[in-house]
C-alpha cells in the first residue's frame, strides 16, 4: 500500500478535515482517502465548466440587441395580465 505525505497545509484547511472526520467518525487518514475516492470517481462533476454549460443552453437568434429590446417592449405593451391600461404597468 502506498503511502502519501502532504506537508505545508494551511492551518484552517486541516481544523476543517480534522472537524469533517470526527463528523464521520473517521481518522483524518481515512477522511482523506474518502475525500479523494469521492473526486476522482465522479471527475466530471467538478472539471466541468459552468459558463460553457450556461452557454450551451442559450438560443440562436439573428435579432440585434436593438431589435430584441423592441421585442420586449412590445411584448409587455401588448400583455393584458393586468386588465385596463391605467399608464402604470404599459
């Protein structure tokens, strides 16, 4: 079995393990192998880019800024969801 030595860990790094693997009731050791199990068998969860992912959800639309701010305003002028036109909400 391997052995893995880490040294220069910063101080409120280590409590936080230390407090983790008391919480489940594991020696720090234990907590560590655990943490990196859990990492390295489920890679993609955390290499994953959340701006590209956002990105893949927007939708193509040849429409300039202009022309979609108009789309808006129009949109909101031609809603009825508050009855009558009283100046306030159109």
């Amino acid at each position: 079995m391997a052995i893995l030595q880490v040294r220069g860990i910063d101080e409120g790094l280590y409590n936080s393990l230390k407090q983790k693997a008391k919480i489940d009731n594991r020696s720090i050791s234990q907590e560590v192998i655990a943490i990196l199990e859990t990492y390295l068998s489920t890679p993609d969860i955390y290499n994953t880019n959340s701006t590209r992912e956002f990105l893949k959800l927007s939708w193509d639309d040849t429409r300039n800024a202009a022309e979609i701010i108009a789309g808006i305003e129009e949109d909101r002028k031609n809603k009825d969801s508050f009855g009558e036109y009283n100046g306030v909400f159109d």
